[in-house]
C-alpha cells in the first residue's frame, strides 16, 4: 500500500489535498487512487515525469521560480501537460535548501488557497480526536478545520512548512505527513548505503586517525546516515551529527532508533557543556548552523562534514570547524566537484550517452564545490593536508530508486527528440543492467 494511501485509511478520509516538493512522494497515490485526489500542488520542484500526472492535469498547480531550475521544470510540465496551473514568484529563485514557507508564506498560502478551494472535495471536513500520530513510519499531525490538506515534506528546508500551518489551517483540515519514507530521507539513506559512497566514507574516517574513545562531529548530519556507519565502523566513538533541518534530525532519530543505537537529543541547548556527548558508541543529536555551533572551543576530538560547505558560507563554517576541535584533532571535508567531468555510462553503445553532461550541482553564492576546497582547508589553518577526488557511483543494478532520481536530473533538460533517445537507451540498459551514474567529490583531511 503507498503511503498516502494508508495514512487517508488510518484517518478515515476519502479525498484530500496534497501538496509538496518531492513528486515520487505523491506518484504512487496518483496513480493508484486517483478517485482520492481533490487537488495536487508541487511546490518548487526541480524534476518532474510529467506521465503520473496527466489525468490530474486540471486539478495542479505547480508553484515555480521565474527562472532556473524549477521554472524549466514548470515549463516542461506545462508543454506535457497544459491544463497545469502554473504560479511563478518573481525575483525568487527556489533552491533544494531555500525556506519558500517562510520567505514567500503569503504568495504560497494565497496560490494554495485559492486555486485548492476553486476545485471539489467531496471530504468538507474531517473529525479526529487526536491532533498527531503515527501509523507504520509516517508521522502525522493534525489542525485546523475545511477540507483536508496533506502536506508532504520540502527538500532541504530548515523551516519546512512551519511558518504557513497557522494560515492553511483557517480554510483546511491540515495534515502534516513525515517519517523515514517521505521527502529526501530516502534519497540521502539510498545514496549513503551505496558500496562506493561507503568506501569513500570509511576511507575518509581512516585517513582522520581519530583517536580511540575520541569524541566525532559530523556537520551537517541530515538523515544521520554516515553517524551510523561511523558507530558500526568505529563503535568506542562518541558520535554527534549537528543539522539545521529539524525535519531531517527528527528523521535521524527515528532512523537511529530502529537500528538500536542508543540516541540522545539537544535540540533545545544554545550551549553544550563539556560534560555531555561522552558514551561511547552512542549517537548524539544537535540542531546547530554550520556557521555558528553550540560547542566550546576545542571540544571534539575530530570533526567531519560531507556535502554541505555547497550550501552555507564554507569559509566562516571552516572557521567553526577549526574552533570546536581540539588542537591536534582531525577533520575530512567532502564537496561535490563541478569542475569534473560528471557522466553516464553503460554497456550500450549510444553516441548520446557519451555527450550527455550532468548540469552543475546548485550551490549556494558562498558556498564550495570545486578544487578551491584545498586551498580554502589550508587558510583556515588546517596542516598536513590529504587531498584526493573520489568518483562513487550508482547502478540500476544494485539500486534503481537512487539510480533513477540522478537519472532524472539529467532527463529533465533534454529536448524532445534526445528523450526519445534516452529512453530507448534506458529500457535497453534496463535489460542488461549496464547503466551506471558517476559522480565526483573533493576530499580533504587536516589537523589543527
């Protein structure tokens, strides 16, 4: 049973709104129950197949930057589909990491609004006693009155949909869904659990000599997944993963919990004292900025960060970083890499898989994500640098799901007639399992 699915037969609903970021949250509901659907909203999407949504066409509205990547994803999805609504907010460009609730919380709720209630929901309203719950993996809450609206979760952002709930809930029934199976938890979990992306992370915990029942931070943890690995590879460790995704943290606590690794949480503490974050193969969890940690000075013992220091200010988070270890600890800094080649490659030999260039990774205006990574670790007074790329990669074989969400990324842009080669390519590879995906990383390890 689809997820949404099973939450409406939880709650007793028969038809509802829906709204998120992430379409493959909501493919397999519209597909599978599509008399449930009332209305569907995409919020700041980046990627769209535009089949799931055909016979929904006139019950969407997607919400979209005037420019970048998901204003392209906007007009893909109109030329497929042109009874979508389209609602572009002007001088905004939404990134995976922006917090549109709290930025555009008017334009949002009003485009909502307006567009949802102008549609039918044979459900007016609906009664529960309780206000939150869970049912299998899905977390749930409850407020407000009118038709019901599930809300599913944003990418990358901090603030969710916090900052318009209190709005929404005037004219619906808002039903806020998270858990381990929605939003870019299962995308994180998948990519972190593929053989190479672990390779690169046990080498990178190797290379950083972290002493035996030393105290590890990784930065920027999100779903928690590489804490984990670093526990099972390193279980005398006391490993912290600080975010400031909330969404995300409460993910990694449920996460950690099902593989009974002993969690503790400080989500509330603008200050850690030295006497906590100290049980061995225990997972601690913090909500913290990258660029401004509730950690004392020279607190842990090793201090490591995949991913991230493309989406904040890399320069003042290597400076947080340098403060919070202890003189002589280690740290490792992964980034994607934009300045090397990105590819697919397979078995088949087709001339359009070979031209096929990967767009840039979204970075943030200060953040880093090319070889200026070794320089920037050495003037924040890093010492000894190893530096090394790292190319890890995904198949169809091993794992179709994060497979097809890079895939994706690349179909996207593609005019008509190369989708129509990408995908007699595709269902070729598909057959043979010979399609792989490739991506590049900066890896860097210094002592302080």
């Amino acid at each position: 049973m689809n997820k949404i699915n099973q939450l409406l037969e939880h709650l007793n609903i028969s038809q509802v709104f829906i709204a998120g970021q992430i379409p493959t949250d909501m493919i397999s509901f519209c597909e599978e129950n599509p008399e449930k659907v009332s209305g569907i909203g995409l919020i700041g999407t980046t990627e769209i197949y535009s089949s799931p949504f055909k016979s929904h066409g006139h019950r969407t509205i997607i919400i979209s930057s005037n420019k970048g990547i998901t204003h392209s994803a906007a007009s893909n999805l109109k030329s497929d589909i042109p009874e979508v609504r389209n609602l572009e907010l002007k001088d905004y460009e939404i990134l995976p990491w922006t917090d549109i609730a709290l930025d555009r919380a008017s334009e949002l709720v009003e485009g909502l609004t307006t567009f949802f209630l102008g549609l039918n929901c044979n459900e007016t309203t609906i009664h529960k006693a309780t206000s939150e719950g869970k049912i299998d993996d899905i977390y749930y809450t409850i407020k407000g009155v009118g038709p019901p609206l599930v809300l599913l979760p944003f990418m990358l952002s901090a603030a969710q949909w916090d900052p318009v709930i209190e709005e929404l809930s005037k004219s619906f029934t808002v039903i806020v869904a998270s858990g381990p199976s929605l939003g870019f938890i299962p995308t994180l979990e998948g990519r972190a659990s593929l053989p190479t992306y672990k390779s690169m992370f046990s080498t990178l915990l190797s290379f950083m000599e972290v002493p035996n029942n030393g105290k590890l931070l990784e930065l920027g943890c999100g779903t928690g997944a590489l804490c984990r690995q670093a526990i099972k590879l390193r279980p005398d460790l006391a490993v912290t993963g600080a975010d400031i995704n909330k969404y995300l943290l409460n993910g990694a606590y449920q996460l950690a919990e099902i593989e009974d690794i002993k969690v503790n949480t400080y989500f509330n503490c603008p200050n850690i004292s030295k006497d906590e974050y100290a049980g061995p193969g225990e997972f601690n969890i913090t909500f913290s900025d990258a660029t401004k940690m509730p950690f004392p000075d020279n607190f842990f013992d090793a201090v490591y960060s995949v991913t991230v220091l493309e989406e904040c200010d890399a320069n003042r988070a290597l400076k947080e970083i340098y403060r919070v270890v202890k003189p002589g600890g280690s740290i490792g800094v992964v980034v994607r890499a934009i300045d090397m080649p990105q590819w697919l490659d397979l078995s088949v030999d087709d001339e359009l898989w070979r031209k096929i260039i990967i767009p840039p990774q979204l970075i943030s205006p200060s953040g880093v994500a090319d070889k200026s990574l070794y320089s920037r670790v050495a003037r924040a007074n890093f010492k000894n640098l190893v530096m090394f790329p790292y190319l890890f990669s995904a198949t169809r074989k091993a794992d179709p799901k994060i497979y097809d969400w890079y895939l994706r990324r690349v179909y996207q842009p593609l005019i008509d007639m190369e989708k129509a080669e990408l995908d007699a390519a595709k269902n070729q590879a598909s057959e043979e399992d010979g399609l792989i995906y490739s991506q590049p990383l900066h890896c860097c390890v210094g002592w302080k």
